[in-house]
C-alpha cells in the first residue's frame, strides 16, 4: 500500500521528467488528434455514425484542453 502511495506522491509532484514529458504530450495529441484524425478513423474506417464521432472529438478537445489547463496550473509548462 505505501508504495502505491509514493508513486501516487511522484505523479502529483511531478518531478520526474519523464512524466511531465508523457502528460504533455498526451495533452498535445488529445488536443490535435482529438478533433480531426479519431472522427476522421471513426467515419471513414470503422463506418460509424458522424455524430457520435464528431462528439468523439469534441469531448477528446475538452479533455486535451483539461490537461493543459491542468499542467499549466502546475507549472509543467513554462
């Protein structure tokens, strides 16, 4: 449990490098990717509806957008 505990501590603190480049990238394609090429996969490849994956990206934008928001407010990007 309390090594759980630690590795909960480190993301919050976020002083490892590494995680702060992952969460930032992951940001970045969320807010990319998110509205223009998962719709695009959806529709074209997987044949589902376009309201559902237009919805799809809106709702991957607002989470893209989160987690900047998110690493901004924890000084991740400076």
């Amino acid at each position: 449990m309390t090594k759980i505990n630690d590795e909960i501590k480190q993301i919050d603190n976020m002083e490892s490098k590494t995680t702060r480049i992952a969460l930032t990238v992951v940001a970045v394609v969320l807010l990319f990717a998110g509205p223009t090429y998962i719709p695009y996969v959806m529709v074209e490849l997987l044949q589902l509806n376009y309201f559902a994956a237009i919805g799809t990206g809106a709702v991957l934008f607002i989470v893209g957008i989160i987690m900047m928001l998110y690493l901004a407010h924890k000084k991740v990007l400076t």
